[in-house]
C-alpha cells in the first residue's frame, strides 16, 4: 500500500529526474529473499523482535486527545501496556504496573486523574511517575518521593505524540529533521482527531509492514488508488509510457507548487545499517484529484499554511510501525501493534483542522474513505499471504524492483536480528542485497 518514491536503492532520489527510474533499476539488488516461514512463526523470533520495536519510535496519538492536565490513555507498545498522561509541563509516560507487586494500575483506557493509585496496596504516584504514598515500607531501593514507574520516552512533534520504551531522546530528535519541516506547514499542532478505526488481524506483524513498503500490489487490489492517484504509474508498473506521464504530471504540478512556495520533494533516511530510520516527502495527488476522496476534491477545510488547495500528499513512514499521509485536507495515521507471532493489531486514525466542525464542515464517512477502503483491501491479501507462507514447503521469493523499501525493510529488520545475535550468519542469504 505504501507508495515506493523514495526508493531504497538511491542515497538521494531526485523526484523530478527524467532519469529517475533508470537510475532506480540500475541500483536495485535482486537478490534480497522475502520473510521466511521461520521469521514470520517463530515464537523465538517474536520475542526478539518486542526488542528490536522496544528501541523504535511510534506515533501513538495527537496532543488534541488530552484536554487537561491529568488525561491519560492506556496504550499496548512493543508488547507492553504503557500510559501517557498529561502534566503540567507537558507529557509523562510510564509502563502500567506498580513498583510494589506489579499490578496493574490503570484498568480503564482513558480517563483523568490527580495522582495514580494503585488498587492493590494503594501506593500512590504523581503525574510524572514519581512515588508519592508507600505505607509501611521499609524497603532500602524504595524511596517515597524519588523512587518512579519505569519511564516510557515521550516526544510531542508538532501536536503528534510519539513514544519509545528505550530509545534515546537523540535518536528522535535525529528522525525529526527530516519530517518537522512538513509538519509544521500543515499546522499539525492545530489539528484535532476526527475518528480512528482499529482492526484485529490474523498475521505477523512483517507481513502488514511489507505489504505497506511497497505499492508492486495497487494495480491489483486498489482500483480506487489507481484511479484517483498517479503515483502508481512508477510505484506499480515498469512501463516506461506510464513513467513518462508520472513525470509529465509531477514536473507540472512541482513548477506550480514552488510558484506558491508550498514544500516539495523529498526527505529521507532508509538505511539497513542505522538503528532508526524515516522518509518524508512531498508530491502530488494526481493533476485533477485535489485530495484522496470519492471524488477527489477536498472533504474538510484547508489545514495548515496553505492558503489555496495544491493537490500535493506528504507521506512517509516513522519506522516500522508508523505510516503517515498529510492532504490539504485531512492526515491519516497508520500504526502496527504486534500483539503476538500471528496476531496484529492495526490503528488507523484520521485528523482535521481543529477548528473544522464534524456535521457541518466535514463527514467522517467521507474523510476516512479512502484509506478505510484501501486497508480492508490489504487485510485480504494479507491473510492469504499469511495462509501460504505458513506452508511447510513455502520458500520465499526475492523482491523485485518495484519492492525496493520492502527489500530494504527487510534487509533492516535482519541486520537488527543480527545484532542481538538471535540468528545464523547463513540465514541471511540476501542481506547485503540492498546498497543503500
């Protein structure tokens, strides 16, 4: 589902370039397998990837979901249930179990509180995690008044919320560079959730995130897509007369958009060796759809800086586990939650202007369309794909050209793996096949 514009063979990718494909083809490796049964089943190899996602930054909701100090929602990250809360300077996160016996402190999904009791004992924290109540302990590692929850690392970024249960700060602020400046021309800080839809699916997590890396399957399973977006005559096809009008589309819309000093191009940083990784970039929807709609034209008010509808898309991906698509519009988020080896939890969710009135200046059945649509499509073909690789016999195929992000998702999540030294060296037949 994921477009593949920023293509994993190239260092930088010149969007406008008439020799762009050429290039891409010519950088490209053939030689990087798709997931294995083992990689996609093994139990062994689920726990080590709750590690590997335990370093990564998600983007879990919008500043908007937290009217006053002392909100907070529940949240499952990488396995672990965490809770952000509103304080007063700014916003805390901690795993959700006591110090003291473990229970569970927070029981409900949201909700508003001064302080955080547990029901066990009644120990008591503040909005930061720090202990306020122990009664009648004595124990030396514990100390009222500075002993805290274990911390969750929260980052707010133009009004998005984004938290990790053990990257470094750094890492975020590195990641930020390249999407804040889009960002903030959409004002996302202003913006407020219109809606968000949550789905249950059979499937390891790898399966969902491959099949967004990659756009090789729109031809197929997304007629709306094709229909309304050019981007899938280069993300879907090699013919070279489809190129030539992807190109003839985008240099026409990139000289009108410069003209009114809108963002353009791309930003990205894909690279099998680094730990964190995103891409951000900017590029029109089609020369006459305005936005991804039924219709194609606008279904909300303007958001952000632009003061006249460009037809552009900001999307990138945040990770592994972060999609992210910005209109003039609306934005749409897209967040995996690996539940268990087989099991994902997907979480769409959809934002507007925030002084944008649902009934009156938008219909949530005609902002979250599109994508809605497009997700149940992928959920199908991602469970046969799921029946197939579970095949004793299955021997998984080498990405092709126009998997490039997927060849270079997959290259990343094995060097990870490596790393942690949870699998063989000859297991990774292919990893160096992706030169980025």
């Amino acid at each position: 589902m994921l477009h593949s514009k920023c293509l994993s063979g190239l260092k930088k990718t010149k969007i406008f370039s008439g020799d762009y494909m050429a290039n891409y083809y010519q950088d490209f490796d053939a030689s990087v397998p798709s997931f294995s049964r083992h990689e996609l089943q093994s139990v062994e190899n689920f726990e080590a990837d709750l590690k590997i996602l335990a370093r990564q930054w998600v983007l879990l909701d919008h500043i908007s979901s937290f009217s006053a100090v002392g909100d907070y929602k529940v949240f499952q990250l990488a396995g672990e249930s965490v809770v952000i809360v509103r304080n007063e300077q700014g916003f805390s996160g901690f795993l959700n179990f006591c110090l003291h016996r473990g229970a569970k402190l927070c029981n409900k999904s949201h909700g508003r509180q001064s302080a955080f009791t547990c029901p066990y004992h009644a120990w008591r924290y503040d909005l930061t995690g720090v202990l306020q109540q122990a009664t009648a302990c004595t124990s030396k590692r514990i100390t009222v008044g500075e002993s805290r929850l274990k911390e969750v690392s929260v980052r707010v970024e133009a009004g998005l919320i984004f938290a990790s249960l053990q990257a470094e700060h750094s890492t975020f602020s590195a990641s930020a560079e390249l999407f804040a400046p889009f960002l903030a021309w959409h004002n996302t800080s202003a913006a407020k959730i219109a809606g968000s839809k949550r789905f249950v699916a059979k499937g390891n997590w790898k399966l969902f995130a491959d099949n967004f890396f990659e756009c090789y399957h729109c031809r197929v399973l997304h007629p709306e897509m094709c229909e309304l977006a050019v981007h899938p005559k280069i993300t879907s096809t090699i013919s070279a007369v489809q190129h030539e009008q992807y190109m003839a589309v985008a240099q026409d819309w990139y000289e009108k958009v410069a003209a009114l000093g809108h963002p353009v191009g791309e930003r990205q940083s894909l690279m099998p060796e680094q730990e964190h990784f995103s891409v951000m970039y900017r590029v029109p929807v089609d020369s006459v759809s305005l936005t991804l709609s039924k219709t194609g034209q606008l279904v909300a008010p303007l958001m952000g800086q632009a003061k006249v509808a460009d037809g552009g898309e900001t999307f990138g991906y945040l990770g592994p586990l972060t999609l992210l698509n910005i209109y003039n519009d609306y934005g749409y988020s897209l967040r995996l939650n690996p539940i268990s080896v087989d099991e994902t939890e997907l979480i769409l969710t959809w934002f507007v202007a925030g002084d944008a009135v649902e009934g009156k200046d938008y219909q949530f059945a005609e902002v979250s369309w599109f994508w809605l649509t497009t997700v149940q499509q992928d959920l199908e073909i991602i469970e046969l794909a799921r029946q197939g690789t579970s095949s004793r016999f299955y021997q998984p195929g080498d990405y092709t050209m126009l998997e490039a992000d997927s060849a270079g998702f997959a290259s990343w999540y094995r060097r990870q793996l490596q790393q942690q030294n949870q699998i063989k060296v000859p297991d990774l037949v292919g990893l160096a096949a992706v030169n980025i």
